[in-house]
C-alpha cells in the first residue's frame, strides 16, 4: 500500500522517531500504526542489545513534588552522551516520566517501569522504543522517594543533579532551601545517626593516625579522635552543617526558626555518575 507523507509524520509525532524509520516501519506493517509502533520498539531492542554494556553517564536528572508538597520523586533518565541529555525532547521526556513516578508513586524502580507511559507502551517499553530512535543506550539509572509533613525539590541547572528535602512542618520554601543546601553541601547522611558505621570507623582511624604522629600520649588520642570526629559530623551531616545563606546557624536551627520546633525528617540527593 501507499504510505504518504502524512501517515509518516503522525507516527514520527507518535514515536519520535526519524522520519525513515518511521516510513520504514510504516512499509513494513503494512500501514497499521500499531504494528508500526512493535516495528520500532523491536528495533529498539535490537539497539539496546548491542549498546548493553555501553556506560549512560549523561542525562538528565528531575525532581518533582505533588501540589500538596507532602511527597516527591527524582527520576534519573541517563544516556551516553551530552548532546543527547541537552535536547529539548529528552528532557521532557523525563519529566513526563518523573510525573507518571509522582502519580503512581511505585516504591521501587523495576514498579516504575511497569507503569504505562502512553497508550500501549510501558516506561520500560518507551525506553526502549527511544533507544531504537536515539541510537543510545537509555536507562532510568536512579528512582527516589520521599515522604514528609512538608517536601520541596531542587533542580541544579543542567539537570545533572537534583535534591528533595522533607521537613515535619512549615512551608514549603524552607524545605526547598534544604534541599538546595543538601545540592551544595553533599553531606553523607541526614544526622549522626544516619551515617554509616564503616564512615565512623574510617574517620576515627584517620583522626587516630593524626594524632599519633603529633606525637599526642596515648591515652589522650581516643578522646582527641572523637573530638575530631565530631567536627566531621558539623561538617557533613546535613542538620548539623552551617546553613549555606547564614552561615551563623546550623540548617537544623533555620528550620527550628523558620517553624516552632520542625526538624528536618529526610532528603535524598542524586547526580549523574553517583
């Protein structure tokens, strides 16, 4: 049959895929769009075989709250290279996948992609469709959450990194300004009991090493490491470090000020190549 210039463009409009790979699979199917649409995901398939081992370091990373600002999301949607994580339409895509994320609100990634982007087509079954399209390897390479009395988002410019921040009260400009804080100062954990115990450990055994070859006497390096590593903690635990536009109070005091008694209850942090 006929394929015409018409039928081409509304699958390209559809798919976005290249205009020869849409009259290709147009040719193939006959003319049914359905069919068509199977044509470019295998093709996508094919695509995503071969590039498998291929490392998606670029992208584009999206943080999104619900109206409410009592949860979030951040959807990392990674590829190969630069060029790619600047287009207009890639970012967007990302953002649509971010909203299903928001919407659906699944708990892990693989729930996701079982989600349904548009029509027939899962999460999953549009990333491949766009590898086939791109030419590149295109993956949701990291999916968060958060939940909190009040939750607010940060987008770095270039969307190669993102931050949510959630706090027990207040509004939702504070949490944001959390959340640009946790973007800024990358700290390791929320609290000092939210750091990992071999951080603690590799801490306290750099700090005793310090000490000894300052020649400190031994009964004082245990107590001189602890006093060290609870610089580390003001330093790198996101409550404790000086707040970033006032650097006379720490966040968790900006938080307790900006509303009677809130605390910071969670943030989540993600950026390319973590």
């Amino acid at each position: 049959m006929s394929i015409t210039a018409a039928d081409v463009n509304k699958l390209r409009q559809m798919t976005g895929a290249g205009m020869m790979d849409c009259k290709k699979a147009l040719t193939e199917a006959n003319g049914d769009f359905e069919a068509a649409i199977d044509v470019l995901r295998k093709q996508g398939q094919k695509v995503a075989a071969k590039r498998a081992d291929r490392d998606a370091t670029e992208g584009a990373v999206i943080a999104m709250t619900n109206a409410e600002n009592t949860r979030g999301v951040i959807v990392s949607l990674n590829c190969e290279t630069d060029f790619v994580a600047k287009n207009e339409g890639y970012v967007e895509m990302a953002k649509k996948m971010a909203s299903i994320a928001l919407a659906g609100f699944p708990s892990t990634k693989e729930e996701l992609l079982a989600l349904t982007y548009e029509g027939s087509l899962t999460v999953a079954d549009k990333l491949t469709e766009q590898t086939g399209v791109i030419g590149e390897k295109i993956e949701i390479a990291y999916y968060e959450t958060l939940e909190g009395g009040v939750v607010s988002g940060y987008i770095h410019a270039g969307n190669k990194l993102a931050t949510l921040a959630a706090l027990s009260a207040g509004v939702a400009e504070t949490a944001k300004d959390v959340a640009m804080q946790a973007a800024a100062m990358n700290p390791v954990g929320l609290d000092r009991t939210s750091v990992a115990s071999d951080v603690i450990e590799r801490e306290l055994e750099i700090a005793r090493d310090q000490v000894r070859q300052e020649g400190k006497p031994e009964d004082m390096i245990e107590k001189i490491a602890q006093g060290k590593l609870g610089k580390f903690y003001k330093e790198n635990t996101l409550v404790e470090q000086e707040f970033i536009k006032d650097n006379k109070q720490s966040v968790a005091q900006y938080v307790a000020s900006a509303a009677a008694g809130a605390t910071v209850t969670g943030f989540r942090r993600v950026g390319l190549g973590v």
